[in-house]
C-alpha cells in the first residue's frame, strides 16, 4: 500500500474534520477558521489545498460519499448474498449506525441539496456525482435481484434506485424531526420487503 503524502494527509484531515462540521451545522455556518483551528493548519495554507470554500464543499462531498460506495461495494461482492439481500445487509448496517450516532447529521448529500444545491455550480455538480454514483450502484444491486429472481421485472432497476435513494432522504429527514429510526426502517420495508420483491 502507498504511503501518502504528508500534503495529501493533512488535505484528508481537513475534508475529514470538514465533512464532520458540514454534517453539524451546514455549509453556511461552517467557518473555515474553525475547519483549520481543528487540524492545526494556518489560514494561509488553506488556499495551498482548495481555491474557495466552495471547491472545498465540493471535495468534501466526493469524500463523503466514497466510503459509502465502498461499504455497499462490499455488500455486492459477498457471494453469500443475491442483489436484494446485499442492499437490505447494506442499510441494515446504517440504521444501526445511525441509532447509535443519536439522530445527528443525517446525510450530507440531503442537507447541502437542500441549502445549496441550486446556489453553487460547483457544489451541485458535485452532488450530481455523488448521487449518480451511489444510484448506479443500487442500480447494479437491483438488475443483479432481477436476474437471480429476488425483484419484480416490471419496474426498472433504475426507477427502482431512484424509489429507493429519494425514499431514503425523506426517511432522514422524518428521522432527525421525530429522534426515531421508524422512517428508515419503514423505507426498507416497504421498498426492499415488499414493493421491490418479485
């Protein structure tokens, strides 16, 4: 394995620690002081790692999203489980986590759409990304159910993705309002028990 950088290590950080205070109080209440007060680095140095505040929303978003693609990756690759199994193990995993976490945050993705995803270019073609990333591989996980015979034929592995992803950001929503797992559990009913079954 490649060692990193010590540049490259300190830019983890600081999407590390970024993503953490974006999740907490959002993109406009973050404070690049704080973000760097944090991981101990000067305010000059920052725009040696990022030209904006902006582009680092960005990154952090890629940062984000990418262990989560990897977590359901993982799910994919267990020959243990057909696609439906893999995606139900997948957000099993995360309701627990998210018990555990105390209602916090809920998805990065959600909260920077809905307070800046039609005011920065960039940060939305970020998002647009992320999220066609994280679909597409549901997408994957769907048309493999289909073929093993787990998911109904009559409805597309894409619409079906798309159900499930926009299902998912309303039940974190409801989550953070009501302090309850219910409305992720009740996703996963509904869609991976049920609707999404053959």
């Amino acid at each position: 394995m490649a060692k990193l950088a010590p540049k490259q290590i300190k830019k983890d950080k600081l999407l590390e620690q970024g993503v953490s205070l974006l999740l907490e109080k959002g993109y406009h209440a973050t404070g690049l002081k704080e973000i760097l007060d944090t991981v101990q680095i000067p305010k000059g140095s920052f725009y040696s790692y990022f030209g904006s505040k902006e582009q680092f929303a960005a990154e952090a978003i890629h940062h984000y999203i990418e262990p989560f693609i990897l977590r359901l990756s993982g799910h994919l690759q267990d020959p243990e489980l057909d696609g439906l199994a893999a995606l139900k193990a997948y957000y099993t995993g995360l309701i627990g986590e998210v018990a555990i976490s105390g209602f916090k945050g809920g998805c990065l993705l959600g909260n920077l759409m809905g307070e800046i995803g039609d005011t920065s270019p960039l940060c939305r073609d970020a998002l647009l990304d992320a999220v066609g990333r994280y679909s597409a591989l549901q997408q994957v996980a769907l048309e493999r159910g289909q073929r093993q015979g787990s998911v109904r034929l009559d409805r597309s592995a894409k619409s079906m993705a798309d159900l499930m992803l926009n299902g998912w950001q309303g039940a974190l929503l409801r989550m953070k309002v009501e302090q309850s797992v219910e409305p992720l559990q009740a996703v996963c009913r509904d869609l991976l028990d049920d609707y999404f079954r053959a």
